[in-house]
C-alpha cells in the first residue's frame, strides 16, 4: 500500500464524534530536537523545548497504547528520532509487544551507521528518509545544512542493506517541493524510485503558527487527526497535532494522567466538538483550518511554550 493509499484509508476510517474509539495509530516522539533548521518548519526556532524522550516513559506509552488497540506505532513527530541513543531500543520493544507496523521518518543526516542497522535489525516495518531537495545548493538552502551528499549516501547504503541482507523492511522517501525545488525533486526521485517501494512527492502544506515559503495543500475541519491518532510527545504530552511546534494544543500530561483517560477527557472531547461544528476561534487549530494568523490561547497553558501568544 503506497503512502497516498495508507493515509485514504485511515483518514477513510476516521470516526468523527467527541469519543471516538481508541486510535490504531500512535506517533511517538523519541527527540523534539533536530540538527537541521528547515524552511518550512518551526522546529529550529525552540531549542529551548529540545528533549529526548526517556525510555521508561517509551515503554509505558508503547505497552498501554497496545493493551488499548493500538497496533501501528511511528517514532517521529517533530524532531529527528535518531538524537535519541534509545530508539532502536524502543523500536525492539514494540515488536515485542506486538506492534504490527512500526516505522519512522529520519532526515538522513545524524547518527552512526551502526545506529542504522540496530534499527533496522531491530525489526522496523518501514523506514522513511525526508529529503526535501535534488541538488546539493538547494539542499542547504533548503535544510539550513549542507550534506546533501551524505544523505544520498546513507539512503544508498540503507538500500544495498536490504538487497544483500534480505530484510523485509519498506523503503520511503517523501519530499516536500517549492517552485524553485520541485524540478531537481522530480529528477531524484526518477533516480532512486526503481529501487524503493515508493518517492512521495507533495507540496508544502501550512504549519500553524509559522512562517512557511509557499503554501500549497491546507487542512479543513473536522481534522482527522484529531479523532483517529494518538500525538504523544518527547515530553509526554497528549498533543492534539504533529504540526504544533509550540505545545499549544497539548492536551494532557501523560507523566500523570493514563493514555486512556487522557483520550477520552473532557478538553479532548471539547476539542473534537468543536471541529465538528467548525468553531475553532482562538485555538491554534483555527488559525490552521482557516489559514489565518489570529492571536490564540494555548490549551493548557502549564504544557505550552512560555511565547504562546494570548
């Protein structure tokens, strides 16, 4: 099933009432840090929030997400996960747990070869590389680092892995594409589409609350996000978006407060409520849907980042 086809069918499946059933999906965050400072996204701009997700905080996250239904776990949300020396780790426990679709999204450009192959050894079902150019000068313009390079050959190496290993892991690439990047994007993606399963290309979508180079795909609600995935970040917060950079729409603090009570809490399913009905004023999510820049309140204010505007 192609990415395009994955994400149809889940958003397909989505139940759109204030309690809905317990999400198959989980994204959880093993670093909020990154090494690379992209256009389009607002990661680089909080270092202050930069963490890495413990693994005993992991393990509980991963072990009652699956005793409530969860089967398919992503290790990624906003930052890079290979920062965290525990992924691979978490990766393994997953599999043991019985996860049945454990994947990740790396930006190519950090951690050991070593780090690589424990991952994949590991068991991960799919492994995602997110390069968002197809040439070095708009690589570095476009990621803020210039190794263009050894991303190209890390993802070469992680193909000839799976060739002469026999693993069954999935090979992705997605790229996000501008005017002045889309030509060189198609061109890789001519080079390398033959030998992975799939090279997603789509425009820049709008990531609320910053500034992006061009907008090309926006979200309407009711957002299926909010009612078919669990966000669960580096700090171990309930978050209601993988877009929110600010922890403006974290909901519950997981550290005190059971994933499954979190779910099904009274801001959650006022949340929900409100995308259904399309009045969203105020929230970060408004300004998302409606492709504004409102002045908005953070949703717990103790959870967000001290610049969340008022």
């Amino acid at each position: 099933m192609s990415i395009r086809e994955r994400i149809k069918t889940i958003v397909k499946a989505t139940v759109f009432e204030a309690q809905p059933p317990f999400p198959h999906v989980l994204m959880l965050e093993p670093s909020s840090a990154c090494n690379q400072s992209c256009l389009f996204c607002g990661n680089d701009k909080r270092p202050h929030r930069h963490r890495n997700l413990p693994m005993d905080r992991a393990a509980s996250i991963l072990t009652q997400a699956y005793a409530l239904g969860t089967r398919e776990v992503g290790f990624y949300l906003r930052g890079e996960p290979f920062l965290n020396p525990r992924l691979a780790d978490m990766v393994a426990l997953a599999k043991q747990l019985g996860y049945e679709y454990v994947y990740l999204s790396t930006n190519g450009s950090v951690g050991s070869w070593k780090s690589y192959v424990a991952v994949i050894d590991a068991g991960i079902d799919s492994f995602k590389f997110s390069i968002n150019a197809g040439k070095p000068d708009d690589y570095a313009a476009t990621h803020g680092l210039d190794v263009f390079s050894h991303v190209i050959d890390r993802l070469r190496r992680v193909i000839a892995y799976r060739e002469e290993s026999g693993a069954a892991f999935k090979i992705y690439v997605s790229s996000t594409y501008t005017a002045a990047t889309k030509e060189g994007i198609l061109a890789l993606r001519d080079e390398f589409a033959p030998r992975i399963d799939e090279f997603y290309v789509h425009g820049t979508c709008r990531v609320p609350g910053e500034e992006g180079v061009e907008v090309e795909r926006f979200f309407r609600a009711p957002c299926p996000m909010v009612f078919n995935r669990l966000h669960v970040t580096a700090e171990g917060y309930l978050n209601l978006c993988c877009f929110d950079f600010k922890n403006a729409l974290a909901a519950v603090d997981l550290n005190v407060t059971p994933l499954a009570e979190a779910w099904n809490s009274p801001l959650c399913a006022t949340m929900r409520k409100r995308h259904m009905d399309a009045s969203l004023e105020n929230t970060l999510c408004g300004n998302c849907v409606n492709g504004t820049d409102a002045p908005y309140a953070p949703l717990v204010s103790e959870l967000a980042d001290k610049d969340v505007r008022p």
